[in-house]
C-alpha cells in the first residue's frame, strides 16, 4: 500500500504536498474546496499550475475528499440538487488539478431503495458533465442514522445503478474504521480475510481503488464515526498490520485520517511491514 494522509489546504491546495512530505507520507488526499461552506472560488490557473509542478516533484498520486455538507439522496429537492452540483464542481477540480479521484459519502434517506436511485442521478450527471478519467469513489459509511453506504450491497447497488459508460468511473474507498463500525469484523486473521471476501462478492475487488487507514474509537457495529490513531482503538494493530502486506493492495493508496500525528502515524505502519 502507498502511505498517505488527508493534509491541510491552507495557503492553496499546492501546499499539501510540502504538508506531506514533512509528515513523510507518500500519497495526499485533499479538499478541493472550501469543505464548511456551500461557496467556494474556482482555483486560479496559477495555482493549478503550482499543484501540477509539486505533484511532479514528488511523484505522490492524490485523491481528493468531497466536502461533508452534500447529501446526494436528501429527500429535500433544492439540498440535493446543491450537493449534486457541488460533487460535479468538485470532480471537475480533480480534472483540473490532475488527481484521480473524488471520494464521497453517498448521503442520507430513510428509503433506501429510492436513495440508491438518487445518488446514481447525481454521479452520473457529474461524470456525464465532467469529461476525462477523474474517478468518483462511493465511501464505505459508518452508517451513522439514514446514512447510506455501510453495506456493501448497498454500495454494490449504487455503483450498477450508474448507467454503462458513466459506471466504468465509479470505483469504491474502503474506510477502516467505518466499515469496523458498520459490523464488519476486520480486527481478526478470521475476520479481515472474510470481510474482504464478503467485498469482493458482492462489489468485486478490482473495484477498490483507494483506503481510509483509521482505527475506531467505539466497539464493533457501533454505527459511530469516530476515528482513532493507529492501533489505539478498538481495531487495534492487527488488521492494519494484515493491509500493509497484503499484496491484493499494493499498488492502492491508504489515506491516514487522523488529523493529527501523522507521521507518528505512518511509522507504526511502516514497522508493521515485513
Ligand atoms: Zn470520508
Ligand atoms: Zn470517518
């Protein structure tokens, strides 16, 4: 896995690079804009340029992470066309800036069925408005409340109800911490290795294309998002230490989002490697 962490924007989205190499991660995973508020600035020509050279430097892949205020199945027409919008603004970024992907909460409803629906309309007219390879990734949830996304039939279901070509940009994040949280029981050799067999059945692994690296501060199947360092929480060192050197990921980037120690972060996964 190429280790990486969710770093800072202030002063421009070039300067997460710089944030990262500091923290010694390998891969950065951004906002494309401004994450507390509906209104953001296009990123000025310049900067897009300053972001394209720094990816070059380094050589670090990034992702980028939707901003929490959309819900793309709120029963409440005018929230849901915003956040529709608001994903295809921020895919259009991705292409912009040059990263590959844009991963998402797909939202909340009470019916699920309908919200499978609702969320396959707004990343199609995205993908649809937004040409190029920019990939959207469906986050697997906490499944916090309504939220949707924390079975993986679920997320199978968004994913196929995006028609053909549109579907070939839609890929899946799989967040440590939210899917222990949903009731999938990685923190065991036992249960890490049906968790991924239980994804790959039902989503197909060759659709993963990205992780969140957090442990879980509340108990199995607490329905709770709330992220812990490395091996501090109720998943423990196990099942990262089980990441880290299974070959099937290899080539994927794992996002640290901790928010802070970082790089204290990233050398506990580091001395896990074998
Ligand atoms: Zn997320
Ligand atoms: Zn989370």
């Amino acid at each position: 896995m190429i280790l990486g962490a969710h770093e800072g924007i202030a002063g421009g989205v070039s300067r997460a690079f710089e944030r990262a190499e500091l923290d010694t991660a390998q891969a950065i995973q951004i906002f494309v804009r401004n994450p507390r508020g509906w209104a953001s600035k296009p990123i000025e020509d310049e900067e897009v340029e300053r972001f394209r050279s720094e990816a070059r430097r380094t050589g670090m892949p990034s992702a980028a992470h939707s901003i929490y205020l959309a819900n793309h199945a709120a029963a409440d027409p005018e929230l849901r066309v915003k956040s529709w919008g608001a994903l295809a603004d921020e895919l259009g970024r991705c292409e912009q800036l040059g990263i590959s992907f844009l991963v998402f909460h797909p939202g909340s409803n009470a019916d699920v069925d309908g919200a499978v629906k609702l969320v396959a309309e707004g990343m199609e007219r995205a993908i649809d408005a937004v040409k190029g390879k920019a990939r959207l990734l469906v986050e697997i949830t906490a499944g916090q409340g309504k939220s949707l996304g924390w079975r993986f039939e679920q997320v199978a279901a968004i994913r196929e109800a995006v028609p053909g070509a549109a579907r070939r940009r839609v890929g899946v994040c799989f967040d440590t911490c939210h899917a222990f949280a949903a009731g999938y029981d990685l923190s065991t050799p036992e249960g890490y290795a049906s968790t991924f067999r239980a994804f790959d059945e039902v989503i197909g692994l060759e659709h993963l294309k990205a992780f969140h690296l957090n442990d879980c501060k509340k108990p199995l199947g607490c329905r709770v998002d709330r992220h812990e360092h490395i091996g501090e929480g109720a998943l423990g060192r196990e099942p990262f230490r089980l990441l880290v050197n299974d070959p099937r990921f290899e080539s994927l980037p794992g996002f640290l989002e901790t928010e802070m120690r970082f790089r204290e972060n990233l050398d506990v996964l580091r001395s896990m490697r074998r």
